[in-house]
C-alpha cells in the first residue's frame, strides 16, 4: 500500500499535527488572552482526532484491521483526561510574576508552546503507531511519542525532573537502539520493511534465526515504553521527578504506544505456533499446529510478564512516596497486560481474545491511573524538598509550595478535601481490580483469556500478583478514608488550577460510570482485537471473512 | 557469497596502504629540519592564531547556529527532490502527488519559522 492511499487512515494525526503547529506559534504570542488558547486548541485537536477516527474507514488491510478507530478514540478520550490535568504546569511561575508586573512576557523564557505543542505531538505518535504497517513507520512513530516526553519531564518541575529527564533520556535511547536493531534483523532476515511482507514471509518460509532474533530484541526493546522488566528501572525516578500531571501522561501515552506496537510484532508471526513432528521425527515449532507464538517469542514474554507483574508489586510495598507506589503499580499492570499479549486471540468472543483485553485494559488503566495522580496534583503542601534543591530562587509563594508526596500527606482526605479523598479511594479500589468497578472489568477478561489459551500457571501468577497488590493500594484506600489527619505534615491546600480537580473528578467518575457501558466498550475492543487468519491458521481463531484483507 | 565482499576488503587494503604509504614517504623524502616558532604554530602555513581558544562568545550565536541548522537541513532536502521531480514524466498523476509532498514539507519550514520569529531569535538588541 502506498504512502498516497495510506492518507486516509491518518486523517487524525493530521489533524493533531496541524494543532501542534498551531499551539506552538499561539503560546509565544505576549498576550495572555492569545496564550491561554494553547490548551482549548489542543483540546478541540483531539475532539477533532476522535471524531475523525470514528468516521474515517473502519477496516485496514493490517493484521489487526479493526484496531485503528478503537486505539485513536481512548487515546484522544485520555488525553482530555490529561489535558485537564496539565493546566499550569509549566509556567506558573513565570505567570505569576507577570500578572504581579514583577516581569515582562519573555518568549525565550516561557514553556507553555513547546509543552503543549509536544503533548499533543506525543499523542500524534500513539495514534500514528496504530496506523503503522511498516517497521520504519512504526520507529519514528514510537520515537515520535517518546521524545517528546523526554522534554516534557524536564521541564515540568524545577529540582529533581532534570535528573529524572536525563535519567529516562538515555534508558530511552537504549531502549530505542534495542527495538531498532531488533528491527534491522527483521529486515536483515525477510527482506522486508513492510509489516504484511513479513507476515507472508513468515507464513511461507517459516522464522528463521535471525527474524526471530530481531522479534525478541524488538520486544526487549519496545518494553522500555511500557516499563517492563529488564527495562523498568527508569520508572520510579522518573515518575518521582517529574510534576505529578507528567507522571500520569507517562503512565498511559508511552505504554499505550508500547502496548499498540507489541501487539504489531507479535502478529507477524501470529499466534498459530504449536509443536509439529518434522519429516526426520524431531519435533520442532511450527505454524498452524497451535495456539500460541513462535515458542522462543512466547517463552521471552512469560518471563517478561512474570518478572514484570512481581518485581512491580513486591518492590511497591516498601514505598513510602505515592509516586514511586504508583510508579511501580505501573509496572505491575504492564506485566498483567502482557498476558493478554501472551495469550492472544484464542476465540471470537471478547473473554477468549487476550488483545482485546489489553485494549479494553488499556482504556481502563488510563483512566483510573489519570484519577490517583490528579489528586496528587491538585493538592499541594507548603514548605518542601523542591525549595532547597531548587535551581532558581525567587522568594515566591508559588515556589514554596510542593505537591502531596508521602502516603501520610493522604490521610484523613476525605474529611479535609471529600472529593479528592473519594477520588483516591475510587481509583485505587479500580486499580486494585475491586469488583464492581472499572478495574475488575478490565482484568478479568485477561484471566479468562489466559485460561482460554491455556496459560495456567501464568494465570496463577497474574492471581497471585493481584493479591500483593491490595497490600498497597489497600493503604492508599486506607490512609484517605480511615486515618486521621497527620498532625506532623502541613495541611494540604488545593491548587489554583480548576481544571485539575475536573480531571480528577471525571477519572473518579468514570471509573463508575463507565462500567454501564462496559457491554458497548467490550464489543468495540472485541472488535479492534481481531486478527486475520495467517494462511496455515488451524479453524477457531480469529475471523475468517480477513482472509481477502490479508491478502493484498 | 564471500566473493561479493572483495570490494570492501579492496577498500580497506588500498586505506590502510596510502594511510602508511604517506607517512613512510613524509618520512624518506621530507626535509628534516628541527623545529621553529613557526613550524610549532597550530596553521603553520595558515593565519596566525590570535588569543586563547577559550574564548566567550555570545550566547545568541547558539540559537543562531541551531537555527541556521535547521533550515539548512531543510533546504538540503529539496535537492534530491528537485532531481527526481524532474525526471518525472510530464503530465503524469504522480507530479501533483510530488508537488504537494514538498508543498507540505515547505509548509513545516514556514511553521519552523513563524515558531523562531515568534520566541524571539531573530532579534538583536
């Protein structure tokens, strides 16, 4: 498929990068009127994106032809939820002091354009790697979302985000070189850069060594963006540097990019691999005799996904600062979702598809995890770490005051402050998977996915893991509604942000309203999880009517 | 299979020789002199360096230089385009597909720019 006739898929992209440009000029403007049009513009950008996903054409001729309007829509949805959440960030510092006539508008010195402008470019690189079907498009789609935040962690604090910037810049850079290599030898070893070339490849000539060595490194690589182990040491500092609204982008928009990008590499070779008896007798892995990946990709990810979900949920109970709780319960979910991944699409209906799980867990997680950092952001303590590492003093009461950090910041919320409370309360009972709420609509269907494809003891171990984890989320649902205010912390004001709390309140709202539509929400996944039979695909997997859209 | 990568170990011979080669003839047939004021110079047969190396400059000559970069590597893509533009065959579809890419690719150069003259580098005072 040409470059021409691909147009058509990205009319969203496009139109979030025409915002991007937009915002850049608009936010540099020494009008405060004009400025403060940054965030309306990106907002109406991604009205526009998701708008532009639904209408536009709803089959692609992809190994997973459904999954572009369903991926663009929950990223534009969450990223509201995030653009809410990102009001004054940046530059409310500098604002302050112009609206007190202590300083003039300085274009150099202010972030607000670039900050906005690459929030939005970030979201543009999510959409463009559902759109990916050829490995170079979804390189610069997975760097286009990650670069972007590099720079947004920097500058969204002062102190110890430049830490956390330079930190996740270079495991960014390594983790890029590893999927790009691992992309090389996919080249190297179909002569192919194109997602459905290699798919045939495969299909006809079977993996050979070095696809196959390209297919691991890719995975290794692209578990950078979604914080999974061994590529996960990054995500507690840097979630703890940056500004609490940047920890939340980072905990959906890379790994959502990373998620979509994964399940492109494990559809090349497809999910139809079993043990077959060769011609000489010695059993070997081979295409349409199962119902698993290429066993060495599917042994990779079971390690992967094990270590993730533990090493996540064991290393968050000894944490103190929300953040880092939060940072490793985002590793956790990363190891639950690549169940789903493992697993893959055993039937037709929503509960047997693992992909259809991840991208109905994805939404889930986005909006639940937005919900416990806002309450994060939207409170704040005066006094604070940040004044003495601070690299700039300017005697400000705007610089002496920090966000809520600790566990014991969030006692007794929901007296001092109900609505941040309760949204704590709801979204961490969500996170931990809690019956009637979003979270445990999310799981289970990974679970019964696993199951289908006959993962069991990996079942046992995503069990297993989802009971450490009540251990913490426990404490943050405990520390709001059960303690008494600390008397040693200073109170918790709220900042001057309205936008803030709204976000916080539609994630905490969502997280209950949103399981009424689960059913609807459940069928558009199913949806966007299907995959077209490989050619050597045994009966019972995936939709047979893809056959005339796989070959092209 | 080996065969085909005679060239690159051909390449490699013929540096590694004229690299060495150099050296020994400078060596054989060079006048040896002992060394001067001006043979010790950093050009010996260039300008004459003036002041330290570590000199301060401006800092606006860094947003310069990163702009002037930018666009430079801009402008550098439209070479091979104007090249292969050419070559297209006259009246055919693809021309007007041809024109609009670089169209849109202009358009981000302007983008880039408004964005420079908006933040403020082209001004000197």
């Amino acid at each position: 498929m040409s470059i021409i006739e691909k147009v058509q898929y990205i009319w969203p992209e496009i139109a979030m990068f025409i915002a991007t440009c937009v915002v850049m000029v608009l936010g540099l403007s020494p009008s405060l009127a004009i400025r403060r049009l940054c965030s309306p513009v990106c907002g109406a950008a991604l009205v526009i994106a998701g708008l532009l996903a639904v209408m536009g054409p709803d089959t692609a001729p992809a190994a997973l032809p459904h999954l572009m309007p369903y991926a663009k829509v929950i990223v534009a949805g969450v990223g509201l939820l995030l653009l809410l959440l990102l009001a004054g960030t940046v530059d409310r510092e500098e604002e302050s002091l112009i609206a007190t006539g202590r300083a003039r508008f300085n274009p150099l010195r202010t972030n607000r354009a670039e900050f906005y402008a690459f929030f939005l470019f970030s979201l543009t690189g999510v959409m463009l790697c559902a759109s990916a079907s050829d490995l170079i498009w979804l390189f610069l789609a997975l760097e286009l979302t990650s670069l972007p935040t590099y720079i947004m962690v920097t500058v969204s604090t002062r102190g110890r985000s430049h830490e956390a910037g330079v930190k996740y810049f270079f495991l960014g850079a390594l983790g890029a070189a590893t999927f790009l290599y691992g992309f090389a030898m996919l080249y190297g070893g179909t002569g192919t850069t194109d997602l459905s070339g290699i798919r045939q490849h495969f299909a006809e000539h079977g993996i050979n060594s070095i696809a196959m060595l390209g297919l691991l490194l890719s995975v290794l690589g692209i578990g950078f963006k979604i914080a999974a182990v061994p590529m996960h040491f990054y995500t507690p500092d840097v979630y703890e540097g940056a500004a609490a609204p940047v920890s939340a982008f980072l905990a959906f928009v890379p790994k959502t990019a990373g998620f979509l990008a994964i399940m492109l590499i494990a559809s090349l070779p497809g999910w139809g691999y079993g043990p077959v008896a060769g011609a000489d007798g010695v059993i070997r892995d081979g295409l349409g005799a199962g119902a698993s990946l290429p066993e060495a990709l599917r042994l990779t990810l079971w390690v992967m996904a094990a270590l993730t979900m533990t090493v996540g949920n064991v290393l968050a109970l000894w944490q103190n600062s929300v953040k880092r709780i939060l940072a490793y319960s985002s590793i956790a979910h990363s190891g639950y979702m690549l169940v789903g991944i493992i697993a893959g699409p055993v039937g037709e209906r929503f509960i047997d598809n693992g992909l259809a799980a991840v991208l109905f867990y994805l939404l889930a997680y986005g909006v639940m995890n937005v919900g416990t950092f806002a309450v994060l952001a939207c409170l704040e303590k005066s006094g604070g770490a940040a004044l003495q590492s601070g690299a700039r003093s300017t005697g400000l009461e705007t610089g002496a005051t920090t966000e809520i950090e600790t566990v014991d910041d969030l006692r007794g919320l929901c007296r001092t402050h109900p609505a941040m409370g309760w949204t704590m309360v709801l979204c961490s009972l969500s996170l931990l998977g809690f019956p009637p709420l979003l979270g445990f609509m999310g799981k289970f269907p990974l679970f019964t996915a696993g199951i289908a494809a006959g993962e069991i003891p990996l079942v046992i171990v995503l069990g297993i893991n989802s009971a450490i984890a009540a251990f913490y989320y426990l404490r943050l649902v405990a520390a709001p509604l059960l303690e008494d205010p600390s008397p040693a912390s200073p109170p918790a004001t709220p900042t001057p942000f309205p936008a803030r709390p709204m976000a916080a309140l539609l994630s905490a709202a969502s997280v209950l309203i949103l399981v009424g539509f689960a059913g609807v929400l459940m069928k558009q996944s199913a949806k966007a999880g299907e995959t077209v039979v490989s050619p050597g695909h045994t009966a019972g997997r995936g939709a047979s009517d893809g056959v005339a859209a796989w070959n092209p | 299979m080996l065969a085909t990568y005679l060239p690159v170990l051909l390449i490699l011979l013929m540096t590694i020789t004229f690299a060495t080669a150099n050296l020994v003839i400078t060596r054989l047939l060079g006048p040896s002199r002992a060394g001067g004021s001006v043979k010790s110079m950093t050009y010996e047969s260039g300008m004459n360096p003036v002041g330290t190396a570590r000199k301060r400059f401006n800092v606006r000559f860094y947003l310069i230089a990163v702009v002037f970069l930018v666009f430079d590597v801009e402008i550098i893509f439209l070479y091979p385009w104007a090249t292969t533009f050419a070559n297209l065959e006259p009246g055919s579809q693809d021309s007007a597909i041809w024109l609009g890419r670089i169209m849109f690719f202009l358009a981000t150069t302007v983008v880039a720019y408004l964005y420079g003259w908006r933040k403020g580098v082209f001004k000197f005072d």
